[in-house]
C-alpha cells in the first residue's frame, strides 16, 4: 500500500503508449453503441399530444445524429490522450520520481503575484464598484455578488481544513453552516443577543456539532466516512424540519436583527449609522459593511488555518492524511487529531453560518440541502486539496461563474429568443468538472507547500501527495 | 546470560490468533536493556505480528509484554492504547513496507514525529495560535533535534525534499531517524535491510550500533539477512510456525540443528544428515 516510488510497468507503458487507430475505433464506436441503447429510451420517441390522444412521434434521425458527434468526440479524445500535450499536463510516474526542480513551481508563481493581487482586489472590490457603475445604488448587484463568492470562499477554507488538510472526506459540510445560520436565529430572536455575541457562540456550538459527529465516525474509513457525514447533513436538515417548535419547521425563521455597525443600527433616523457619521443615508451600506464583515471572516479563517499548519497540530493533521499508521507509531493520539479537524472545520462554518443568517435576515432548512455541500467540496477538490488560494480561485469560478452566464443575453441573438444560457449551468459545471479531471486531476494548484524549511522553499509535487480520506 | 538479568522487554507467553491460525504461540523471550536483539525466522514464521503485539497495534490473544523502564518500574504494554506505546512506553518502530509520510518533507517528518512534546510546548494549540508561550524555541530546538539526525542517517541534503522522492535506501534511513526522534528506550526495526544494497547495509550496521552506543536505545531487529544479524546482534531469538525454536547467542543460535533445519526446511531426521553436509 505504501510502496515507495517505484516506476511500475504498467503505468509508464500507459503514458507513453502511441496513438493506436484500431483499438480508438473500436472503443468509439462502443461508446456509440452505449449512447444508442441510452437514447432509445430517452430520445427515439417523442410523446406529442393532440386532443386527448398522446402520439409517439419517432426520431431516429436525431438518435443518429447524436451518436455520430458522439462517436466523433469520441475519436477526437483519443485523438488528444495520445498527443503529446496531455502526456505533459498528467502527472507521470516518472514525473513523481523526477528530482525537484530549483525552478519556481506552478505553485510559487501564482502565490506570488495572485495573493497581493487579490488581496488588492479583494479590499477595494466595493470602490471599484462603485466607480464601475457610478453609484451606489448600481453596484448593489456586484457588492451582492462578492459577499456571496466571499461567503463560499470562506466556506471553502473551512471545509478545507477537514478535506485537504486532514484527508477527512466530509459531505455533510453544509450541517455545520446550517447549525451557525439557526444558533444565530435562534439566539437573537429569542434572547435578543447581537451579533457580536452570537459570533463566536455559533461558532463554538458547530464545533461542538462537529465533535458530535466525529465521534461515530472516527472509525470509518473512505466511503463509508463519507456516507455518514452525508447523512449527518441530512438528519440535520430533517431536525431543522420537523423541530416545528424550535426551528418554525419549513418556514424557516424570519426577522432575525440586521447586523449593526458595532451597535450603531443601518438606520435612516435618529441614532442610525448614516446620521452618525453624517453620510446621506443609503441601504447600501449595509450591504457594504456585509462585504467587509465576511472579508475579514474569511480572511481571519485563512490566517487561522495557516497558522494551524504550522503548529504541531496541522502537521498531525496532514501526517494523518498521509499515513494513520505510521501517526499511531510515532505517538499520536489519531482519535483527537480527528475531532480537532472536524471540530476546527466546523466552526469556521458556524461563522460562515452565522454571517449567513445576518445578511439574510431570514433562515429556512432549503438553504442547507445536499447541493450546497457538494458544491462547497467541489470548490476544495478544484481548487486542489490543501491549497489556500486555489479554493479562493475555484470559488470565485464555481459561484462567480454562473452569474456570468446569467448576463450572456447576446447569446439570445444567435440561438433565438427562447435561449437562457443559465439552463445550461449545472451542464457546464459537470463539463468542467470533467476537464478539470483530465488536465488537471489534483486541482488547480495541487503543490503541497512545506510547513518549514531548513534551506530552500521547494514545493512538493502534487502527485506525492496523498489524499487520505479516512 | 544479559538479556535476563537485566531486561529491557519481558515478552511472556504470547499468544495471537486469527480465527483459526496461530500466527504467534506461547512465546517467551527477553531483550536485554542495551542489547541488539535480533528476531528471525522464516517467512510467514509470525515476526511482523510479534513487533504488531509489542507496538500495540495488535491486542495479544494471550499473554503479556512487559516493558521495563531504566528506574526498574514495569509497564505493560499491551494494556495501553497503541498510540501511548510511544508516548508513555517510549518504544518506536519502523515497519516491513516503509510508511512515511510521502507528501511532506523530510524535516517535516522528523517533526511530526515530535508531536507530543510540540504539542504541550504550544500549549495545545491554544497558545501557539495566538503566538505566545514557548512554542518558537520547542520548535527551534525540534529542528535541532531533527538535524542531529538528519546529520546521523546522511539526510541533511535532502532535507527540503519530499520524503516520497528519495531513494530506497535514504526512505529505509529516514524512517530510522524519524523514529529515533521520538527519544525511544526501545528501538523496533521491521527488517531495515531489506532492498538495500551490500555498501547501503553496512552503513545501516554502523547507524545501528552508534544509536545503541550514543543514545543508549535497545534495539529489537527482524532481519533475514544473516549477515547483519551475525555482525550487530547480540542476541537472536529464531521463530518458526509462531514458536520460539532457539534463544541465544549468535553462534550458539547458528549451530542449533533446529534453526537450520528451519531454514533449509528439512524434517528433524534429516538434520543430522544435512548437518553434515553443510558442515556446521
Ligand atoms: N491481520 C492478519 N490477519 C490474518 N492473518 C494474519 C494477519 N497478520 C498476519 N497474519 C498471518 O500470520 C502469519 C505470520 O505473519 P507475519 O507477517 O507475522 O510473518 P513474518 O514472520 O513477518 O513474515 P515475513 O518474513 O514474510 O515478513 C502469516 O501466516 C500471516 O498470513
Ligand atoms: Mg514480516
């Protein structure tokens, strides 16, 4: 299981075998074949009623069509594994055993002009807005748009520390969020708590969930591991249902307090933030101060978690990743390194949580389903396990993304005016996802960077690194 | 005889089955405190469970494994969970297939193998986080610690490399060193010579006896390469089936017609025969 790296046969003749005609053939017309079978069912016939009678009208022509471009596409990605770019952009066995270059990684090169740049971005995201659009008012879509794709980004650091640190293959991230989002709710409504308070509460009850949750699970590995944390998302989200009388059931929570400028209200009267700081007042600066709120959350999470990493405790965590065995062997206690984990990751969530329910002023179990999850693992595994500003570049491309396409409206003219090019959202987030796989399986920025250096900074090869989960 | 006057390992009627095979049977024997014991045996003769039951990452079916610390105070192992066999038992090991941690460096390594005392030196985390307490000298002085050993094992220029990318013999090294970092009484070495060539190998004799003599660690050794377990041990304890066959002194365990007819696999008749004609 742990062999060192040694060449294996197998795998340098798959990387460098030659583009064979026949074999591509036949394989694409297999593919062909399959693509038949599953359109008969789907696409052969069409169900057209007229009156009361419904009609089966046949389409073979289109099946046809469909599986040649698919036994084309087919042919062409055989085509393109075999060329000599893919060769180079997967991670070869021969790669893994290759001495590390001097030269700066991948990695080096993106840390060291993306994190100033986007930390630039980042602060002065609002003003540029602002600028852009001439007025506050305008700019509410884009400073809405920011708090959201920051909201992720932080989710996804979290989320992070369990997945890409630990090896943890956590699916039931959003359980986390959504105990933050209600701890808030529940707390300012019923005790009249401010924001400030509930923070960290909902922090701590979330890691204390976390905890709740990793205890089960500690002795599962892999799958199974991930089974039960998606479970766990589920039981939570049911709780929050059914609960009716704490949680208002399906109808969620509604009139949570608005968040305060540290107590001064985003009020238009009296003893309001515009009057206090004698601005003309604006609903955007709420909006504003949201942005910066969950900017410094985000920020504080990626301080935290780099911090972590090079402490004792992130080293356990990312030795767990890399072999528990051996962990067990040199004297760590495996249990708690894993609940700490789960315990950290699920509190930045709870704050994320938090932060959730005070911008949105409302809270409803909907906000927590499965896909929010996935979504939130999708951008740590995208992003590349472990990396910090591959997550917040994933996150901008996963959450930004879709809202481009919502502004694509020239594409009506090409393809008529029935065409919403966001339909074809979740089609595009699977046909990156794909793509992702092939050029770059270990995510954007798959270098692991070391905790310390006695010499020189050298990046680890993504492909030396494990993934661990369990 | 050393080993039982002044023991550092007390291993007593050890037993371990899986369901049905007796994988280890009723086995007594002693390392001695400074000794390196050697334990061999043909393959499958059940070595690799011995070391699993003494470095608890298996529960004994039977038995009792008795470590003795230097102030003659007992502690037995096998009721500890596995993880405070180091910690509390100081006793480290290396295993048969390496197990580094491939993706960190080889500081990093020899680091995380210092987790526990790091660990109290950032005051679990929560000082260390906020960047007070004593957590920067523990870590300068852990990286000390690993560069002695980098400097013993002849690690210190691949020190920044990934531990996956060094070779066989430097990961067989590394894994040595690593687990001398965590300031073991016992040393356990799952057959360290394995893969590794003639030179490499009698440079891991040389590391071997200098960690007995500059550190004052026991040692306990599966080994089959003779060689090694000729030239360094002081003791070897031969297993075959899960039971002990012979207990001694090199030359004495060399010439038991048990052991060889172990090795070469003959039945007790035919030992004489074929101790003749090797000439033993
Ligand atoms: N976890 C296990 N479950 C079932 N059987 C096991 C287990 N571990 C070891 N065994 C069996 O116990 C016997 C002894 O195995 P062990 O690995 O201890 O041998 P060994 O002396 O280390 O051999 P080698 O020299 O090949 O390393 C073998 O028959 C093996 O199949
Ligand atoms: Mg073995």
């Amino acid at each position: 299981m742990n062999a060192p790296s040694i060449t294996t046969a197998g795998q340098t003749q798959a990387v460098t075998r030659a583009f064979d005609l026949g074999a591509a053939l036949k394989d694409s017309l297999k593919t062909a074949l399959i693509m038949l079978g599953l359109s008969i069912p789907i696409l052969a016939y069409k169900t057209d009623q007229s009156g009361a009678d419904l009609f089966l009208t046949p389409r073979w022509g289109l099946v046809a069509i469909i599986c040649a471009i698919v036994f084309g596409m087919r042919l062409v990605l055989h085509a393109f594994t075999a060329s000599r770019a893919y060769r180079q952009a997967t991670p070869s066995s021969h790669q893994a055993t290759e001495p590390v270059h001097a030269e700066p990684s991948a990695f080096q090169h993106v840390s060291k002009f993306a994190i100033p740049f986007f930390l630039g971005v980042a602060l002065c995201f609002p003003v540029i807005i602002y600028l852009i659009q001439g007025g506050l008012n305008e700019s509410r879509y884009w400073v809405d748009l920011g708090i959201l794709i920051l909201t992720y980004v932080m989710l996804g650091w979290g989320l992070n520390i369990v997945v890409g640190l630990a090896g943890l293959l956590d699916l039931g991230y959003v359980a986390f969020y959504a105990v933050g989002a209600y701890s808030y709710a529940l707390l300012s409504t019923t005790f009249g708590l401010s924001f400030w308070i509930c923070l960290p509460l909902a922090g701590i009850l979330a890691a204390f969930w976390g905890m709740i949750l990793g205890f089960p699970v500690l002795r599962l590995r892999g799958d199974y591991l991930a089974i039960v944390t998606l479970a766990f998302g589920e039981i939570v989200r049911l709780v929050l249902i059914n609960w009716v009388d704490l949680t208002n059931g399906g109808a969620g929570i509604s009139s949570i307090p608005r968040a305060t400028f540290f107590g001064i209200p985003f009020t238009a009267g009296e003893g309001g933030f515009a009057q206090t700081f004698g601005l003309e007042f604006n609903g955007m600066h709420r909006i504003i101060f949201l942005y910066y709120l969950i900017l410094v959350l985000a920020l504080i999470t990626n301080f935290v978690t780099m911090r972590l990493r090079k402490l004792p405790v992130g080293r356990a965590w990312e030795a767990l990743r890399e072999d528990e065995i051996a962990c067990r062997s040199l004297g760590i206690n495996t249990t708690n390194t894993k609940l700490t984990a789960f315990a950290i990751g699920a509190m930045f969530g709870g704050f994320a949580g938090s932060f959730f329910a005070v911008r949105q002023g409302f809270v409803s179990p909907e906000s927590f389903n499965f896909l929010e999850s996935a979504i939130i693992l999708a951008i740590v595994v995208l992003g590349g396990m472990g990396s910090q500003i591959g997550v917040a570049i994933a996150a901008i491309v996963l959450v930004g993304g879709p809202e481009i396409l919502r502004n694509l409206t020239f594409l009506q003219a090409i393809f008529g005016s029935g065409f919403d090019p966001n339909e074809y959202r979740l089609l595009l987030f699977g046909a990156g996802m794909v793509a992702m796989m092939v050029w770059r399986p270990r995510g954007l920025i798959s270098e692991r960077e070391p905790s310390v250096i006695l010499k020189e900074r050298k990046a680890i090869s993504g492909s030396l690194v494990k993934e661990g989960h369990g | 005889m050393r080993w039982l006057q002044d023991p550092i390992l007390d291993v007593q009627h050890l037993t371990m089955r899986f369901g049905g095979l007796v994988a280890v049977n009723d086995l007594s024997f002693q390392a001695g405190r400074g000794d390196i014991t050697a334990l061999i045996g043909p393959n499958g003769a059940g070595k690799t469970t011995v070391f699993n039951c003494i470095t608890g990452f298996y529960k004994p079916s039977e038995g009792m494994v008795a470590l003795r610390k230097p102030d003659g105070s007992h502690l037995l192992l096998e009721r500890l969970p596995g993880y405070d066999i180091n910690w509390k038992g100081k006793v480290a090991r290396t295993f048969q297939n390496i197990r580094l941690f491939s993706g960190m460096t080889v500081l990093e390594n020899l680091l995380v193998a210092q987790h526990n005392p790091l660990m109290i030196a950032s005051g679990f985390t929560f000082l260390g986080i906020l960047g007070i307490g004593g957590y920067r000298k523990a870590e300068k002085e852990a990286i000390e610690k690993a560069k002695y050993w980098l400097e013993k094992a002849r690690l210190m220029h691949r020190a920044d490399d990934p531990a996956g990318d060094l070779p066989y013999g430097d990961q067989r090294r590394l894994e040595i060193a690593r687990a001398m970092c965590t300031d073991p009484l016992l040393l356990c070495l799952d057959e360290p010579a394995a893969g590794l060539n003639p030179r490499e190998s009698l440079e891991l004799n040389e590391l071997l006896l200098s960690i007995r003599k500059d550190n004052g660690t026991s040692i306990l050794l599966i080994e089959h390469d003779m060689s090694v377990v000729m030239q360094i041990s002081d003791h070897v304890v031969v297993l075959d089936y899960g039971t002990k066959i012979s207990d001694g002194a090199p030359v004495e365990v060399r010439n038991d017609p048990k052991v060889i007819a172990a090795y070469l696999g003959v039945a007790d008749e035919e030992v004489e025969k074929v101790e003749a004609e090797i000439g033993a």
